[in-house]
C-alpha cells in the first residue's frame, strides 16, 4: 500500500482548521475524495474551496497524475489501488459516470517531507450525458494539470482505441503556449514540453504480445509499434503523429480481466483485494510500482509548483475557459508567478522582520559585527524562503521582486541600525557620565586624593574597562572618543594644577623653614660660643668654691653626727612619752563616750521639761539636725527621681499603645485597600469575560447574517432567472397565437373563396374555427397575466395542428 500522511477530519474541519492557522503549523487533510473543478450545465468550471483549501496546505514540490480515458472503464480503480485501497474514489456498476468533473484524494500521498503527489480523477469522456466541449475541457484541464497523465482504455490498441484519442488533435487549438492573434494552431513541438510523461494503460488485455514475426516484445515496443503510421490511413497516421509528438515520454501498461464473472465485475469494489485473479493484482502492482518509480515533480519554466501555485493555476485555466478563451501556459503562469512572488516577497519580509525583531531589536545595544550576524541569518531564512519555488532566475518578474526583497529588507536593516546607534549612543553616554561622576569626578572634588599621576590614571583604566563590558554598539568607540577622552585631559589638567599647587606651597614652606633653621642655627652657635667662653671662665672659679664647700661640707657631716646621736636619744625619751599620753587619751576617751551616751538619754527624757542644755547638747543636736536635713534632702532627691521615671515609663507605655494603634489602623487600612482592588480586578475580568463572550455571539451572528444574506441572494438570482424564462415563455406564446390566428384567418379566407363550398356548409366550420381562436387568446392571456406554462388550446394539441386538422377536413381538399 501507498503512504499516507497525516491525520484524518471532514472537509469541512479542515477547511476551517487552515483557515484558522498559519502556514508554519502542522498540515490537516482530509482522507477522502473531494471535488476539484466542477463543470455546470453550461460548460463553466467553478474550481471548489474545500479542495483548494487543502491543497494550499501543501509545502514544497508536489506531483499530480491525472487519469484520463472513456467511462465506465475503471480508472477510479487505478487510483485507488495508487493509494492502496480497495474502496476510495467511487466506482459504480451502472453505464453512467460516478465521477462529475475533475476529483481529487484529500489526503496527498507523502513521497519525502517536501514532496507530496495528489491524484486527479477526471469524468469518463463519451458520456450522452456531456458534450464533446465538456469532453474537450476534462481532457484539457487533466492534461494541463498532470505532470504523470494516465490514459486508460479498454482492450487493445486498434483503430476504435486510437478513433476514441481523437481529442489529441484538438489540443493544440485548445491549448496555448503564448498569447496568439486568431485561431492560429500551436506547433505540437512547443506544447510537448509542458505536456505530463503519458502512460497508456490497456484494460482487459487478452493478447500476446508479438511483433508481425512472432517475438516477444515488451509493453513499450507494442505501443511504440501501434502507433507507427500505416498506408492508406492519412487521418489516422495524423492523430498518431499527434501523439507521439504532444508526448515524448510515453509508456504502456496491460492488465488483464480481474475477475471471470461478469457479476463479480460489476461489484469489484466491495469485493476483497486477495480475491482477484493472481495475475490481475501482480499486474496491478507492477503497474502502482511504475507509476511512483516514474514519478517527476511538476515544473513550468524550469520551476517547481507548490499546492498554493497549483490552485492558482487551476484557477487561470478556469477563468480562460469561462472566458471562452483558449488556456495560456504561459499567461496562466505568469500569473501563478506573479501570485506566487507576491506571496513568497510577503513571508519573506515578514520571516525577517521577525527574526530581527526576536534576536536584534529585543536585545540593542549590540555590536556591528554582532548586528551583521543576525542580519545574514535573517536575510537567509528570508531569502530561503523567497526561492523556495525554485522561480528562472533569469526571469523579469523574478529579478524584480527580488529586487524590491533586497530593497524591503535594506530598509528595516537601515531602521534597525539606527535604533542600535541611538540605543547605543543612550546607554554609552549614561553609562561613561555614572562611572565618571563615581569613580573620578567625586575623588577629584577632594582636594589631595590623588597623590600622584598613576593613581589618575588606574582608574582611568578600571573606568574605561568597566564602560567596554557594560556598554555595547557602534557608538561605543565614539563615545570613548567624544566624551570620555576629553574628561581624561580636563582631569589630567586639573590633578595637574592641583599637584603644582601644592609643590609650590610646600617648596615656599621649606624654603621658610629652611632660613628659620639656619637663624636659628647662628644663634645656637653664637650662644655656644658664648657659654663656652663663660664655662671656662666660671669653671676656675668653680673649682676653687668647691674646695672650699668640700671643706665645709666635711665639717658639717661630723656636726650631723654628733647632732644625730643626740637626736637618737632624744627621740627615745620621747616615745616613752607618747605610749604614755597615747593610754591616758584612752581612757579619756572611753570615758567620754560613756558620758556621752548617758547624756544622750538624759536629754530626750528632760528635753520637755527643760530648756536649758549644755553646749555639748547643742552640738550634738546640730549634727543631728543636719544628719536629718540630709537624709529628708537624700530623701526628697529619691521621690523626684522615682517621680521622674515614673513620668518616663508613662510616656513610653503611650508611645507604644499609639505606635500598636497606628499599625492597626495601617493594617485594617491595606486589608480594605487589598479587597477594594480585588473587587476591581474581578469586576473587570467579570466585563472582560462578558465583552469576550458578546463578541463571540456577534461573530456568530454576522456569520448567520451573511449565510442568510448568501442564501436570499441565491433566491433573488433564482427569482429573477425564473422571470426572465417567464418573459421569454410569455414572448413566445405571444408570438405563437398571432401565428395562429394569422392561420385561422387564412384558413377562413381560403374556405370563403372555395367554390361552391360556402353558406351553411361551411358555418360549422367557421364557429369552430372562432372558438380554437378565443380559445388560443385566452390561454395566452391567462400564461402573460398567471405565468402558466404548456401547450395551448387546453393542452390538447397545439393550435397550428389544430389549424391543420381543420383545413384536412374540408372536403374535397
């Protein structure tokens, strides 16, 4: 069996599933035929949405085989075994056609990931029910289409096969290359070359194959053998030559009867595959494995045909044919390229600006080099997917719409580097003014900061290095050039002024100190001089006082001597007195303690009754008195303090009670302001909800308003189609009862001049004559004002036999 790909829905999801995705999404087909091109009654061809809309899903190359041949021969069939089903596109066992117009598979047969093949049924030819010029259209479109054509016959090919190909000879009236004047033919040379590989498949095939001496040959010879002119056959040998000029690559297939029973024939499709005759299904498959090892991607002009570019070239050869003109190739696809450019120039453009967007715009400043980067693959990916159908490059149409590509594409470069210089130039100059003011301006405002070049110039260094890694673009280097260097000279500059400043005040301040040191050095000297001179002088005189203090001073040693013994003793008597008065004080002082105390208690009994006290008394009452003001004043200094930090805690338990009362009061305040926006925030949602959902329903009521608006238009065309019938049925009518009574009055002429046949004779004659006359009026008059329809004279015979009966039966006539 064939490959197929991809998941499987109704038409009708699939249609509206593309509608509602992108061209980068995941393909949705539909496994089941749908009609292609459909052909009215009147010969117009209405290329179907469904299918189209499938077809538009299909990226990169694709290859169409066609099947072509008379009805009821079984080329649905073919296909479907092409697909490896037994029951696909119908098959039906009456003598009329199953397949109306040009049907293709919805699902493609998937040959690489950018290949696909679709499969094109096409409607028996010869029908009674179809013109030859509907015959001539089928073949036409299928052969315009295809780019692997299947021809399929019945038996084998003789003078009926190649009499039923006679629709060949047409094609080049039929069917262009260029545009010509007049009903010139086209040359069968220049249309082979946009004419699919042919592919004669024989049905029911009997015969031998032999040539005239009896030898084996294979399919191709016998093909090959059969349409080899032969003599006396001048029509014949010219539809042959037809052929093998339209078809340089042609083939032959035979397969025999698949089954014996004639019932059996008429039911084939619900019959099991494995049931057929062994040698019908190896041929079969010999024939499946022929078509797809043959298979070639459909090209026009050296160009490869997308699915969108097949649908738009079915749709030219459509209009060009309601248009009662004769298909174009190459007008056709010059359209289907002009389209199709369009098309790619629009993704293209789109593929770059979002990729500049996603990988440049999103994250500027960056560097040229960086930019250019982005902008190659950009570019890439855009033209990647502009030459995708593989278009001549040497085409007028190519050349301009790439043309115009590189120009798009030069213009959003062009914007997006002026966004990374403006973006760049911002962020380099905030960043140079940050890292100036913080690592230079603020250390150079203090005076003695830098002690020296070298230090400038480390953060200089460190300042440039962090401006290189935080800023980028291409106004990094100007800015650097611009606006940093220029700060680095002023800062030298100043550091410069600074530091010469400073060597100037401390070269005065040394030179200062210096002549101070030095006057101060001539009168150390001068004053060294001078003592020196007073030393020496004072130093005899010196000498000889200190002979003479030594002198004195030995004597007064022997006087302290003799002065410390007797102090010694002196001293000795002494001490014995001291221990004396040191006991005698003791006891005095014991005793006065007693006294004290005795009088202590005397006087807080007598202190009532008496108002006299001793001098003591009074002192020791004193020191009383100021023991007690002390203690009332150490007193009253504890209740101030403790008054104090009572007042002090107070305070503070205020100050916390209101700190806690404010933080309930803020927290109460954040709940209601939290709730308050989460009651806002969910009434919004709530009308966002609300305005999505009325949204919807007017999007499903417009669409309902639109069918209906479709559909009432469809009735008003129907209405005025059935108007328009009427008008001319009533015309005809009209003109049909004064025809009749022309006749009647020429009849009646003719009886009156008949001789000897007049008077009473002929009176019956005569009132008959009059009534078939009302009678005519009337119906024509009741068909103008009721639109009634059929035969006069009460629908029993028209009114001219009526006429004729009448004169037959004259006698004597």
């Amino acid at each position: 069996s064939s490959p197929l790909a991809l998941s499987i829905r109704s038409a009708d999801e699939c249609m509206a599933a593309s509608a509602g995705k992108g061209s980068q999404d995941a393909a949705t087909y539909y496994s089941g035929p749908l009609q292609l091109i459909r052909i009215d009654d009147d010969g117009k061809c209405h290329l179907e949405e469904n299918a189209a809309c499938i077809l538009n899903q299909i990226q990169g190359r694709i290859a169409v085989v066609g099947v072509a041949g008379l009805y009821r021969t079984g080329k649905s069939f073919l296909l479907n075994r092409l697909l490896g089903l037994q029951e696909g596109f119908e098959i039906g066992p009456s003598v009329n056609p199953c397949t109306k117009g040009l049907w293709i598979w919805g699902q493609p047969v998937q040959l690489a990931p950018d290949y696909h093949c679709i499969l094109i049924d096409t409607e028996g030819l010869g029908s009674t029910q179809r013109t030859a010029s509907c015959d001539m259209q089928i073949f036409s479109l299928c052969i315009l289409l295809s780019s692997y054509f299947i021809y399929n016959s019945m038996g084998a090919i003789d003078e009926q096969a190649i009499d039923d190909l006679h629709l060949v000879l047409h094609l080049a009236k039929h069917i262009h290359v260029k545009t010509k004047k007049g009903q010139e033919a086209e040359r069968a040379s220049e249309l082979s070359q946009y004419f699919p590989n042919l592919l004669w498949v024989l049905r029911d095939f009997h015969l031998r194959l032999a040539d005239s001496k009896g030898a084996t040959i294979t399919e191709r010879e016998y093909l090959e053998d059969s349409l080899k002119p032969l003599p006396g056959q001048d029509e014949k040998n010219k539809l042959r030559e037809v052929i093998k000029d339209l078809f340089k690559e042609r083939d032959c297939v035979t397969i025999v009867r698949p089954v014996a029973e004639e019932s059996d024939l008429r039911n084939i499709q619900r019959l099991p595959y494995e049931s057929l005759r062994p040698q019908f299904r190896t041929q079969v498959e010999a024939f499946v494995r022929k078509v797809y090892m043959s298979l070639k991607p459909k090209k026009i002009e050296g160009a490869f045909v997308s699915g969108t570019m097949f649908v738009n070239l079915a749709s030219e050869y459509c209009k060009a044919m309601n248009n009662s003109a004769v298909p174009t190739i190459q007008s056709a696809w010059t359209s289907v390229v002009q389209h199709q450019l369009r098309l790619c120039l629009k993704d293209a453009v789109q593929i770059y600006r979002a990729r500049m967007n996603d990988t440049a715009m999103q994250h500027l400043p960056m560097s040229e080099d960086k930019l250019r980067e982005f902008h190659k693959s950009a570019k890439g990916e855009a033209l990647k997917v502009f030459l995708a159908p593989r278009f001549e490059a040497n085409d007028p149409k190519f050349r301009e719409y790439r043309a115009e590509l590189a120009s798009r594409i030069k213009q959003l470069q062009d914007h997006v580097k002026v966004e990374n210089v403006s973006t760049s130039t911002r962020q380099c100059e905030r960043f140079a003014t940050e890292l100036f003011s913080r690592k230079i301006e603020n250390k150079l405002s203090v005076r003695g900061s830098y002690q020296n070049f070298e230090q400038l110039l480390q953060d200089w260094d460190q300042l440039r290095k962090s401006y290189l890694e935080q800023t980028a673009g291409p106004a990094q280097t100007d800015v650097l050039a611009s606006w940093i260097f220029p700060r680095m000279t002023e800062s030298v500059q100043k550091l410069w002024e600074e530091l010469r400043g400073t060597h100037d005040e401390r070269h005065t301040s040394m030179q200062r100190k210096l002549a101070e040191t030095e006057a101060r050095s001539t009168n150390v000297r001068d004053s060294l001089d001078n003592e020196r001179s007073k030393q020496s002088d004072g130093l005899e005189v010196a000498k000889r006082q200190w002979l003479a203090e030594r002198i004195d001073m030995e004597r007064q040693v022997e006087d302290a001597k003799r002065m410390l013994e007797e102090s010694t003793l002196r001293a000795s008597r002494e001490k014995a007195q001291l221990v004396d008065s040191e006991r005698t004080l003791r006891e005095q002082m014991k005793i006065l303690h007693e006294r004290l105390a005795s009088g202590a208690e005397t006087r807080r009994g007598a202190a009532e009754g008496s108002g006299l006290g001793s001098a003591g008394g009074h002192a020791d009452l004193q020191i009383l008195r100021d023991s007690m003001a002390t203690m009332m004043a150490e007193v009253r200094g504890m209740g101030m303090e403790k008054k104090q930090l009572e007042m002090k805690a107070e305070h503070e338990k205020q100050l916390i009670g209101l700190e806690r009362k404010f933080q309930r009061q803020l927290m109460d305040a954040r709940r209601k302001n939290e709730g308050l926006i989460e009651s806002l925030r969910q009434t919004y949602e709530d009308e966002v909800d609300g305005l999505k959902t009325f949204r919807s329903e007017l999007i499903v009521r417009n669409k309902d308003l639109e069918k209906e608006l479709e559909r009432a238009r469809g009735e008003a065309q129907v209405l005025r189609e059935r108007v328009s019938s009427a008008d001319s049925e009533r015309a005809l009518q009209k003109r049909f009862v004064e025809n009749a009574q022309r006749q009647s009055e020429l009849v009646t002429s003719f009886l009156e001049r008949v001789p000897g046949r007049g008077g009473t004779d002929l009176q019956p004659l005569r009132e008959e004559l009059g009534a078939l006359t009302a009678g005519a009026s009337d119906s024509a008059s009741r068909a103008a004002g009721g639109g009634l329809r059929g035969p006069v004279n009460g629908g029993n015979m028209p009114y001219s036999a009526a006429n004729a009966a009448v004169f037959r039966s004259v006698p004597g006539v």
